[in-house]
C-alpha cells in the first residue's frame, strides 16, 4: 500500500487540525497532487529555492512547513519562484502555519513553557 500526500495532510489534521487555522492564513496543500506517492519528505520552516533544491537533492516528494510559500494571492509563477520549481520538480508543498502554533503541544505551548 503505498503513502500519499493525502495521508500525510490527514495525519496533521488530526495533531493540528486544518479547520483551526486563523481567517488570514494560508495552510494545507498549496502545491502538487493529494494522490501523489510520498517516498521521502522533507521538512523545513520556510519554503525557499534553497531549501526546495535541497529536498530535490534528498529526493523529496513531499515538503512539509510551518510557513505557507503561498501566503498573498500570486500573479505571476516565475522560474525563479518556489511555487515554479516544486511544479517542474513534481514536488507537492504542504503548510501547517496557524494550526501547529494553536495545537494542544503546538509551537504556541513549546515556546510558553521555554518561557517559564
């Protein structure tokens, strides 16, 4: 049976869960194909050339952020954009902004206990 992007959006809906993302946020799958096998994922904060070429390398299918790469509408897709070269590489973009910072052990309560 083979993994997909779908499993994996599922899986972090039920840690943190899509429908609690804030009004102006911009999380969940935001490039590539929810039927798509995911062999190798890579993991990153923000979403950028650099780290898209080194998910490429790795042989990622699937990049995972905290940071939507699609976070404003978009006019143009450029070469030298992420959103271009996830879509030339057949690499799908998934974001968890606002939910991991609201889940229950999310980003929100690491930082608050960091704090004391």
């Amino acid at each position: 049976m083979k993994t997909t992007v779908k499993d994996f959006y599922r899986f972090i809906d039920t840690l943190a869960p899509f429908s609690t993302q804030e009004s102006w946020d911009n999380s969940g799958l935001l490039v590539g194909d929810k039927d798509k096998e995911v062999k190798k994922v890579a993991l990153c904060l923000d979403i950028t050339i650099d780290t898209l070429k080194q998910a490429k390398d790795f042989g990622a299918d699937l990049v995972i952020s905290h940071h939507p790469v699609i976070f404003h509408p978009i006019k143009q897709v450029l070469a030298e954009s992420p959103v271009f070269f996830a879509i030339q590489n057949q690499m799908s973009l998934l974001a968890a902004h606002t939910p991991w910072d609201a889940a229950d052990g999310g980003v929100n309560d690491v930082l608050a206990t960091l704090l004391g």
